[in-house]
C-alpha cells in the first residue's frame, strides 16, 4: 500500500477560470479584463495608504522624546507600545474607508457564474496525475482511519493490477484542497467484507492499518474488476 498527493493546489482554479473564460461573450470578457484591473488598482491604492499611514505613525513615534527619569522611561515606553497599536488600528481603518468605494466598483462587475460542467475539467490534470481509467464506480466513503475521506464520495479504479482509491474526480470542484490524494494497493494487501451500521449493508476495505468504510457496490467492483481480474500479458 502506498499513498502520494498533487501538490499544486492552485491548478484547479487556474484550469477552472481558464475554461470559463473560453465560454465567455467579447462583452463578458471585457466585463472579466476590467474587473481585474480596477482589482489591481484598488489594492494598489490600499497598499500604498495603509503603509503611508505606518510609515507616518513609525515617525511620529520616534519623535516622542526619551525622559532622563528611568520610570518616566518605562512609561513613555509602554505608552509608545500602545499608541502603536492604535495607529495599527487607525490606518487599517482609514485604508478600508477610503479604499472601499474601489472595492465597490470592483464588485459591480457582474462576473457569470462557474458552470457545473467546468468543475469536471479543472480537475483533469488530477485524473491524468493519478492514472484515473476505465473501470471505475463512485461511492460513498462512510468513514476511514483516513479522516479527510470520511464522509467524500470517492473515485475507486483499477489501474493495471492495482487498485486505487481518490476523491471523486469525475464531477470535479475547484479548489485544490479538496483533493484529497490517492491510495494505492495490491491484491494480496487488501481483505474486504460486508458489514452492517445502522441498518445500512456496507463495504470493509481493509489494508494493514487502513480502513475505509464504502457504499456496498464497492464489494462487487472489487471483486468483479480487481481480485478476480487476470490482466493480459
């Protein structure tokens, strides 16, 4: 048994965002190409208000004199800390005030929505990563000594004499941290059973100290497709 995992969870939106933009009208994408830059702007301005305000809170510090008296010291210096943090305070709320008509406008650009069917194709680089083929069922992952599967609906598949086990990679979603990697047996590693939880028939797959609880038509794919399969030489 082994189990590896994508690591650039930010290809999801990038392949999702560039698949919507090709189904995009000449008036949508210029919606998309405007929004980006008055994006750009606003942060810009924000960056540059909010740290000419630190900058200016940084100076009038520094010129607070130093008493001679070394308790009047402490206390100018406790005093520094404080009005300090308050400048923080003050310039991370000036630089939302004046910034946030900008934010406004960026908000008014009425982007479409991500359609269901790009979902599918942001995840495609993930079902070439973990060798995804025919044959394949999605189930229901009920739970695992695996926690982040608990609960998932899940990808199971053969790929030449090993069986493979991810998030569902058909459907798809698009952020990256969704995927949830992939775990990989042999079938002299596995032992699968039937059991019964609450009423409902499920499926035991069981490697070593690995557990996942599937839907029951995980029990026949496993056994149809993978134990009893003779691949061909």
């Amino acid at each position: 048994m082994r189990y590896f995992k994508y690591k650039n969870t930010k290809k999801n939106m990038n392949n999702a965002l560039k698949e919507q933009y090709l189904t995009l009208t000449k008036d949508e994408k210029r919606t998309v190409r405007k929004e980006k830059l008055c994006r750009r702007c606003s942060s810009m301005v924000a960056f540059i208000i909010f740290f000419s305000c630190m900058f200016a809170s940084i100076y009038l510090l520094k010129i607070i004199p130093h008493p001679s008296n070394q308790w009047l010291e402490v206390l100018v210096v406790l005093g520094k800390v404080i009005t300090g943090f308050i400048l923080l305070l003050v310039s991370g709320f000036l630089t939302y005030g004046i910034t946030y008509p900008l934010w406004k406008k960026v908000e008014s650009f009425s982007i479409p929505l991500i359609k269901k069917e790009i979902f599918s194709k942001a995840c495609a680089h993930l079902r070439d990563y973990y060798g995804l083929q025919d044959p394949y069922i999605i189930t229901k992952c009920y739970d695992s000594t695996d926690g982040n599967f608990k609960n998932h609906d899940v990808c199971i598949f053969v790929v030449n004499d090993e069986l493979r086990i991810t998030t569902d990679l058909i459907r798809g979603f698009l952020h990256g941290h969704r995927d949830l990697g992939c775990y990989i047996f042999k079938r002299d590693e596995i032992v699968i059973s039937k059991k019964r939880e609450n009423n409902l028939l499920i499926v035991e797959l069981k490697a070593e100290d690995t557990i996942f609880l599937l839907g029951y038509r995980a029990k026949r794919f496993v056994e149809n497709s993978f134990l009893t399969r003779t691949d061909d030489k």
